[in-house]
C-alpha cells in the first residue's frame, strides 16, 4: 500500500537529486558553445546559457565536464530561490517541483514568471497547470508538436513527457 503524500511549501523543497539528474540528462552535455534549436542561444555544458555572474555564454566558449557540473548546480541554486520566491503559499509534491524546476531550466525564470503555469499554482489549480505546459510548444515562432518535423521535435517531445508525470503526480 502506498502512503499519502502531502504536498509541502515550495519554500522547504530543493530539487531532489533524480530530478537534477532526470534535467541533465534532458539538456544533454556539449564541452563547447552550440545552439541547440533554430532561434536559440548559445549553450553550453548542460544547457547553460549565461555563467554564474549573468555574462552570456558565446559561441567558441568551452568547459570541462567537472565544470558544466559545477555551473548547473550553481544556475540551478539561483533558479530554485527565484522559483521558489515566485511561489508563496504554494505547496507542491517533490515530483512537481521537480518537473517545473526543469521547465524553469529550460525556458528560463522570466518565462515561468510571466506564465500560465505559475498564475495557475497560485491560484491553486494544480491539474490546469500541468495542462498549460503544452502550451510551451514553440521555439522561434515554429511549433515544435508539427507531426514529423525535424527542427525541435525535442521541444515537444520533452513537454509532452513533463506534462505526464505532472498528471500522474495529482
């Protein structure tokens, strides 16, 4: 029998170490500078598209390993107390924080800020929020859940993955 899971306050989660590992894993790992789809930013390591002190990353950059390693966790510290400040009073279950921390990850702060999904937490509506990660969809004005297309299927496909495991976590 499966014990009742309580949703907890944003404020006392930290993304656990398989959903770190689930986002690297997602974002991939390059040693040099690339852009990932059409339209992009330049990334770097495990999709990092700026160093700790804001600078940019730019194509022709370079990194080690050990140090893609050191920079995703640094981001992703200073993504959590941004995402986690957005959110007061919200309570969530680990799995969901993972999922939206990876969606912070990948399409930024200032995405998630302005987004359906977190109007939708703050408002308590936990299923909606999940269904608006669909919407996150397009990458440079191309809509990457075109049946076939070869330019940002991973877009999609990574959304549709994320929106399950939110469903399956109400």
């Amino acid at each position: 029998m499966s014990a009742i899971r309580q949703r907890v306050a944003v404020s006392l989660l930290t993304m656990s170490l398989a959903g770190f590992g689930a986002w690297k894993a997602s974002e991939g790992y390059t040693d040099s500078a690339v852009i990932p789809t059409v339209g992009d930013v330049a990334t770097i390591g495990h999709g990092s598209t700026r160093y700790e002190d804001g600078r940019p990353v730019k194509m022709g950059d370079t990194i080690t390993r050990p140090r893609a390693e050191l920079l995703a966790r640094n981001l992703n510290s200073q993504a959590e107390q941004q995402f986690a400040a957005s959110l007061p009073g919200v309570k969530l279950h680990q799995d969901e924080y993972d999922l939206y921390m990876d969606f912070v990850g990948q399409y930024g702060i200032g995405t998630w800020r302005a987004g359906s999904p977190r109007r939708d937490l703050l408002a308590g509506k936990y299923a909606q929020a999940c269904h608006d990660l669909l919407k996150y969809r397009y990458a440079a004005g191309f809509d990457c859940s075109t049946p076939g297309n070869k330019r940002c299927w991973g877009v999609w496909d990574r959304q549709l993955k994320r929106h399950a495991k939110c469903m399956d976590a109400q």
